[in-house]
C-alpha cells in the first residue's frame, strides 16, 4: 500500500499534467479550429489509451446486471471531464496557464469543501471548519493575485 507522501507525489504529478495538457490541447485547437472537436480528439486519444490499458492489464467488464444498483449521475463523469478539457482548451490562450490553473484550482477547491461538508456522491463528512475556510479562502485569494497582479 502506498504511503500518503506516495499518494501526495502522485496527485503533484497529476496536477503538472493539467496545464501541461491544456497547452497540447489548445495547440490542437489551432488545427481544429474548435475548442469543442479538440477536446473530443483529446478524450479519444485518452479513450483508446485506456482500453489499450485494460486490455492489456485483463480488467474484466462489470457485470451489466448491477448497474441499476447505481445513481443516474454516475455518467455525468464523462460530461463533466468533456466540459473541464473543452473550457481549459477554450481559456488556456486567453489566460495562459497559470492564471488559467489558478482559478481552476479554487474553483476546485470551493466546490470540493461543499462535497466534503454535505458529504455528497460519496465523499465522507468533513465539516468546514474555520481552517479549512481559511485555506480555500486563501487559495481563491491567490488566483486573484496571480492575475491581476
């Protein structure tokens, strides 16, 4: 089981992708000239990328018969993930990458306290507390001034 420094590395270096992917994706869009087809070529390139994976790691296909089990909102991953890659395809050039991964990671981060204090789609409680508070607050603060000063 990977320590929680291992998991912190990881999530560092997921998030060095965002900007990095949006810069490749936005150089995309100059060839479509569509944020939207752009994006819809990077999710299929991601798309065979991870059958590519689980074919080749054997993952088995869920049973069919479970599915009912399940909330309808559990496709609106897709959705969510098509609207982020299209906006950031759409903003990188306006904003450019910090500015634009600034106001993304608040906006991340605001909306993940209300997850977190409601305990909503699964996450458990974890009530907002003037710390927490403080720290959101100080992330928005900081795409503030990253950008306007």
């Amino acid at each position: 089981m990977l320590s929680i420094l291992a998991y912190l590395i990881l999530a560092l270096a997921a998030g060095a992708c965002l900007p990095t992917q949006a810069g490749i994706n936005a150089h995309l869009n100059l060839w479509t000239r569509s944020p939207v087809l752009a994006a819809a070529i990077s999710f299929a390139v991601g798309t065979m990328a991870l059958i590519l994976y689980a074919l080749v790691r054997r993952v088995p296909l869920p049973a069919a018969t479970g599915l009912s089990a399940y909330p309808w909102w559990v496709w609106s991953g897709g959705f969510l993930g098509a609207f982020f890659v299209a906006t950031t395809v759409f903003l990188a050039p306006k904003l450019g990458a910090t500015s634009m991964l600034a106001f993304i990671v608040a906006g991340q981060m605001l909306a993940s306290l209300l997850l977190d204090h409601f305990g909503l789609i699964g996450y458990p409680v974890q009530t907002v507390n003037l710390w927490r508070l403080t720290g959101a607050v100080m992330v928005a603060g900081g795409a503030v001034l990253i950008r306007f000063y």
